[in-house]
C-alpha cells in the first residue's frame, strides 16, 4: 500500500512538473502581449498563389454564399463581408515616421542621392469631393525610414482653403490602399490588401461630417472576400453598378481557379505547356489566368455599408482574353460606365492565337446592362490597329470617346482621339493636329474635352472646346510633366493634377486659371530642404541628322561649373519616348548631377513628343539617324559647355539606350570619346533579339515591317554582335533576369564577349527584376554600382 502510495505521489509530481513546464512560456507569451499593444509589424513576404488560395479555402464564410456555378455559367461565387472593420495587428506607432521627420533630424544639408530619392513621398490621384469641391483625396505612397525596407499607401484629405491635411487611413507597412471613388460625400469605395488574408479586396471609407476634425485614423469596412485578388476596379456614376476584375482561367469562376491551382500545387509537377504565343509578356509566363472583368449590382444597406445585390458576371467568360489589357492597361483608361450607368465600354484584344504577339490590334467593346444575357459588341472592328481607353460622355450614353492608332502592328503611331456616337459613324478630332494624345478627360457638361500630349518633351494640358461645332483649342499648362486631371464638381475651369519636372518631385496643383496654378501639397518639402541638388535644367537644340533640330537637356552639377566636371551622356530607351522634363525614381539626372557630374541627354530622331514625322524616321534607322544625332549633340554639348571635360565622359542607357551603347561600341569614331559604358538590359544581337523578345510587333515593325526569315538583312544592318571585333572599352552590363522584352542572354552575350576580348568589365545581375529595376533596395545597389563603376573611369 505505501509503495501504491509513492507511486501515485511520483506521478502526480511529474504531471505538476510538466503542467509548469508549458505554463510558464504561456504566461510569458500572455505578459508580453498584454504589455505591447503595437506589436512590430510583420516583414512583407511574397506567396504563391497556390500558398495564397490555400491558406484562404480554410476561412469560414462571414455571410451565406450563391451556389459555385456551372463551368459554362459566367458567374462567380459570392462571398461578402458587410460587417467587418479591417483590424491593424501590425501597427507600430514607434515604427512609424514620415519623411519629414526623419529629414527633420538632419542638420546639415548634403548631396541628394537615389536614397533620398526613393525616401520621397509619391502623390497621385488626386479627386474633389463631389458636393463643393472645397476638398480632395489622393494617395500618398511612404517608404520606411531610412532604410526603405517596405512601403505603404494611404488616402489622404486635404483642405483647399487652409491647406490642412489629414491621413484618413493608417499607414501599415505592406498595405497599400488604391483606386477609390466617391460614391456620395462621405462615403468612398477603394482596394485595398488590408484584409486579413492579404489579398486586395473593396473597402468602403465612410468619412466624419467635418473631417478637418478627425484625430485618428479611420478603420475602413471590408466589403469582399474572394480567395483571389481583386486588380481593378470602377463604380458608375449612380453608386448602383461595379465592375472588379480578377484573374481567372477563361472557363472557370474565381473559386474554381483556386481549386485548379491547389489541385496543379498537389500534383506536386511544375511544368508549363503552350501551344500558342505568347509564352512570356513583359515579366511573368503566360500560363493561363487572364484579366477577366466582372460587373455587378450594388445596394447601400440600412447600416449604410454597400454590398453585392446581385451575382457578379463575367463579361469575358469563356474567353482567352484580357481586360485590362497586359501588361499596363488599367480600369481608370481602359473601362467606363455610360452616363445612366446601364452600359459598360471596355478594351480587349482577341488572344485566341499566336497572333497576339505580333498584331496590335486593341478593340473597344461595349455592353447593355439592362438586359440579361446580352453579348458584348465589337465597336471598332474594321480597324486592324489599336482602339482603346474608351470614355463615354457625362451626359450622353450614345456617346463615348477613345483613342486610335490608324497603321496596324505600330505600337508608337499617333494617337488620335475618335468620337462614337452610336452608330458606325466615327468622327476624328483634329485629326490635322501632329501630336500624340496621350490621355483625355470630359468637361462636366459632356461638350469639351480636357486633353494631355507630349510636346517638345513637355507633357502639357489642352482644352478643346465645343468637339461637335467649331472646336477650339487653348494650351492650359506649358512645361514640365502633368497628369490625372479631377475636374471640380461645379466649375469646369478649375481642375487638380498631378504636376512634376526635373527640378520637382510630384505634387498635388490646383489650377484656377492660366493665371493662378498653385502648388496644394508639402509632403517632400522638408526632404527637400535638406538636401543639395542641381537647380537648372536647360533645353538646347542643334542641327543634327538630315540637318533637323534636335533638342537635348543639359543639367550641371550641383556644385556648379566652376571647376572642370565629368559627363553622365544619357541615352533614353523607347526608342519612340524622351527624356521628359519630368522626374524620375529610376533614371533621375539629379541623382547624377548631385554627385558631381553634368548630364546631357539627347532626344534623338525616333523621340516622341516632336511631331509624329520625327517619331517615325528611326523605323529602319535604328543605328543611323540615332546615332548621328548623339554624336552631333555631343560636339554640341563640349564646345557650348567647356567646363565639360571630354577625357572624362561615360554613356550610359537602357533598353533601346543598351542596344546605342552596344552599337557605339563598336564604331572607334564614336566609342573612343567615352572612357567608360554602361549597357542596362540592352540588346546585342537584333536578329536573335527578334526570335526570342515577346511582342514581335515591336522589332518587326521599327526594322522595317519585316520578319527576320523574309529580310534578314534588316536585322542585320544595325546589329552590334557584327561589330564586337571593334569593342575597346570598359564596360558594366546590368541585366534583370525577369526582362522578357530584352531576354537575359544578350547582357550576359555581351559579358561573354567583353571578357572573352580582354576588356574590363562586370556584370551585374538582378534576379528578381524586369526591365527596370523597381525594388528599392536594389535602386539603390544599381546608383552604387553605377556610380562607382564611372568613378573608376572618370576620377
């Protein structure tokens, strides 16, 4: 009995022990959360979708949901949040700090960098508040200080009258808040990845009487839940339709997507099957999923929270098809509600065949939503070129406007503004005028148009009037770079846009008249003022290929031209784009000027914004004209700029600015000016470029409409591989291994050859990038990299 005895106390010793043992790092666990009520946030991580979807099939469903559809049922299945305020589990006040104040602490001014350069706020879209227009929201993109290891993206309001500013959501690292739209006003729609699951999804903002008021941050109400992220999206006039998009597999819902992708996960195979083009666009593989818009119905509940009254369509069921188009298109340009709301404008190209990749032929569709089971119409098919960003007018839903090229497989042609008035009957605005419109917004009483085109590398404002009688047009801004007219709600003559230069970072104007623009925001000022950067931006021209004026950018140095300085000569990519006066978060002259050099940078012949004749004179002129120019522009550039030192000269450029490095590498007349090169996703062999690039439109075209079996000669002519025999000079080579336009292989082509040859040089390679390099921390690396490399050359 006592030996019963002991060994029931012996055990019930070892449970104690143990229960002690998992006890006390609970209660070190409870303590800890207990006395941190901001917990750190986590890191931003990247996930697979398949990782994604799985993670979000185990959520439960926070209200009833419609049955999953049939395969052949263009329908998807409803979940909907209507009750749920996004919780903020990773806001860390002490985590926090704006640019101001961290810049604040700075006492002494320095050299600006590409670290302060990426530490600006980024300003866009800015909208009135539709009942007086005596306020506006836009979006305010913060990075984390000082090391930019994440970002964030809020909404803002800002007070016209006194200028007093308001963050309305909170600022999470890793969340980003985007596309919004007044629905009344107090009440906005927008998406968001603050859901739970990280997905972007609707939020709905429902804003206090008198914001100005407001001293916390506002917890927006999270109106979906789909297990796929929502890209786009845009509510009509009315508040009573939306339309989102996701990306789903042409025949299948959006939950259905998800299955494949979990079921393709478990198969535990990674193999990509095609057979059809395109097989990779821009930077990701082309394994199926297509943008895909959804339309749907609306209602405000009694607690005022929106939500889906009816099942969301998809519009592009079952179809192979994009809209938004990849890799750039938006819902902003390219879908709009007719003015009652019951019609829906879209743009898409057929994608059923290989065709795609070598056709530019963009369409514009339109739809009645007052009908069930209505098909989709073709508005634009007897023309082979681009059709697309179609805007119906405020006041007529006969009516809508877009934008045409009129030479198929041309992706630089002019673009014309077409007028659609319900029939086939199509009416051209100026169609004399020689400029490209590059976007175009409709006065309020649907009878003018606001229109932004490139113009001697300006991107400036016009206002047409009257487009259906005399129409007339008055230039509204002149220089520098503007974007994302909002119009006011009750004066058509005053707008806020985005405005920038070389000289600014954006910022938020309002313009009142040609008399009086202003800027409305401060976020960088402090930023700013606190660094030391170049305060000139001049415009030169000079006599150059065929004897035509050619017109370049000279930026000095910060420190100025008193002493001698080394040449940053810029070469643009495109090649049918400029260097715009304009500011840049990758290719910035300020980034070099503030260290020291003087950058020229030339818009050659095939540049934009110059009249569509100049644009189109490189096509079959890649390494002629271009290259004359360059050439004519650096004579220039020395013997009007004699602080220059010529010794100490490095060229630099990307994309088709690569490819003009590779090609004066190889002729001495040319190269031997340059003590220095650096080539950034450039090609080195335009025959070969031709077999493997993604959209062929673009290399077939710009050599002459030719393929390369058909006129092999014509990928010949300008190729830089023929001319490595010539190669002399040192050389950094940056390639972005995700660069589908430019594959890899011609940097690391070009590497090979260099070093095979004896010549210094270095590659640098990005893994994870595509044709530009977007990761911040990696912008920074490449300013290094580069800066160091023509240090080296150069000192």
């Amino acid at each position: 009995m006592r030996f019963e005895l002991k060994k029931v106390f012996l055990f019930a010793g070892f449970f104690l022990l143990g229960a002690i043992i998992v006890l006390i790092p609970c209660v070190v666990v409870i303590a800890r959360r207990s006395s941190n009520e901001c917990p750190a946030p986590t890191t931003p991580s990247v996930t697979t979708s398949a990782m994604t979807t799985s993670s979000m099939t185990t959520l439960p469903l926070i209200t009833s949901s419609v049955t999953t559809p049939s395969m052949t049922t263009p329908s998807v299945t409803t979940s909907l949040v209507t009750t749920t305020t996004s919780s903020n589990p990773t806001w860390n006040a002490s985590d926090y700090q704006s640019n101001s104040d961290y810049y604040n602490s700075s006492v002494n001014p320095r050299n600006f960098d590409q670290s302060d350069n990426l530490r600006l706020d980024r300003l866009s879209s800015p909208q009135f508040r539709p009942i007086n227009g005596k306020s506006i929201i836009y979006l305010r993109r913060q990075y984390h200080m000082p090391d930019l290891r994440g970002s964030t993206t809020t909404l803002h309001w800002l007070d016209i009258e006194t200028n007093k500013t308001i963050q309305l959501t909170r600022p999470i690292w890793g969340k980003h808040d985007q596309q919004f739209f007044w629905i009344d006003n107090n009440t906005i729609l927008f998406l968001s990845n603050r859901a739970s699951t990280g997905l972007n999804q609707i939020f709905q903002l429902t804003l206090p009487e008198n914001v100005s008021q407001t001293i916390d941050f506002i917890d927006p109400i999270q109106i979906t839940n789909y297990p796929l992220d929502i890209d786009n999206l845009l509510v009509n006039r009315q508040a009573t339709r939306l339309a989102f998009s996701c990306q789903v597999y042409a025949n299948l819902t959006i939950q259905q997507t998800v299955d494949r992708q979990l079921t393709e996960q478990a198969s535990g195979r990674s193999i990509y099957q095609f057979d059809k083009l395109f097989v990779r666009h821009w930077d990701e593989y082309m394994t199926g999923r297509r943008h895909h818009p959804f339309l749907v119905q609306i209602t405000r509940q009694t607690n005022g929270i929106f939500n889906f009254s009816s099942e969301p369509i998809d519009i592009l069921f079952p179809l192979d098809s994009d809209s938004p188009t990849r890799p750039f298109g938006d819902a902003k340009a390219q879908w709009s509600f007719s003015a009652s709301g019951n019609s829906f404008a879209y743009t898409r190209q057929y994608d059923e065949t290989s065709e795609v990749a070598w056709t530019t032929n963009l369409d514009i569709w339109t739809i009645d939503l007052t009908t069930p089971g209505q098909s989709s119409v073709c508005i634009t098919k007897e023309n082979l070129a681009t059709d697309t960003d179609p805007s119906y007018s405020p006041t007529d839903n006969n009516i809508l406007v877009y934008r045409s090229h009129s030479i198929p497989r041309y992706e630089s042609d002019q673009f014309k503004v077409k007028v659609y008035n319900g029939s086939n009957t199509k009416i051209t605005l100026l169609d004399n005028w020689d400029r490209s419109i590059q976007a175009l917004t409709w006065s309020r009483d649907g009878q003018s148009l606001y229109l932004e085109t490139g113009e001697e590398a300006e991107n400036v404002i016009y206002y047409i009037s009257n487009i259906f009688t005399n129409q007339t047009i008055v230039p509204l801004t002149r220089n520098g770079t503007s974007h994302n007219i909002n119009l006011h709600p009750i004066d058509d003559q005053i707008f806020v846009f985005t405005y920038e230069s070389i000289l600014e970072p954006a910022n938020i104007y309002l313009y009142s008249s040609s008399d009086s623009i202003r800027p409305l925001t401060i976020h960088n000022k402090v930023l700013l003022s606190k660094v030391k950067m170049s305060t000139v931006a001049e415009k030169f021209s000079f006599a150059g290929a065929k004897n035509d004026t050619v017109w370049g950018w000279h930026i000095p140095p910060q420190n100025g031209t008193n002493n001698s300085a080394p040449l940053a000569f810029l070469i643009h990519g495109g090649p049918q784009s400029s260097w715009y006066n304009a500011w840049s978060y990758r290719w910035n002259f300020q980034s070099f000027s503030s260290q020291g050099y003087a950058v020229i940078a030339i818009n050659f012949h095939g540049s934009d914004s110059y009249g569509q004749n100049f644009t189109d004179s490189i096509n079959s002129n890649y390494g002629s004209l271009p290259y004359e120019d360059l050439q004519l522009g650096l004579d220039y550039a020395l013997t009007n700029y004699p602080y220059i030192d010529s010794q100490r000269a490095t060229a630099l450029g990307a994309s088709y600015g690569g490819y003009m490095v590779n090609w004066i590498a190889g002729h001495p007349e040319m190269s031997l000016r340059f003590k220095t090169f650096v080539t950034h996703n450039g090609a080195l062999d335009t025959r070969s470029k031709s077999y493997s690039s993604d959209e062929l439109w673009f290399t077939e075209y710009d050599a002459g409409n030719f393929t390369p079996w058909d006129n092999p000669d014509a990928f010949e002519i300008y190729n830089p591989v023929n001319h490595v025999a010539n190669w002399t000079q040192p050389m950094l080579i940056i390639v972005g291994a995700r660069d589908y336009r430019i594959p890899e292989t011609q940097g690391i082509g070009t590497f090979t050859a260099l070093q095979r040859r004896g010549i210094p040089s270095r590659l640098l390679y990005f893994p994870t990038e595509n044709h530009w390099i977007l990761n911040p921390l990696h912008s920074v690396a490449w300013y290094e990299e580069v800066l160091g490399w023509m240090r080296k050359y150069t000192s």
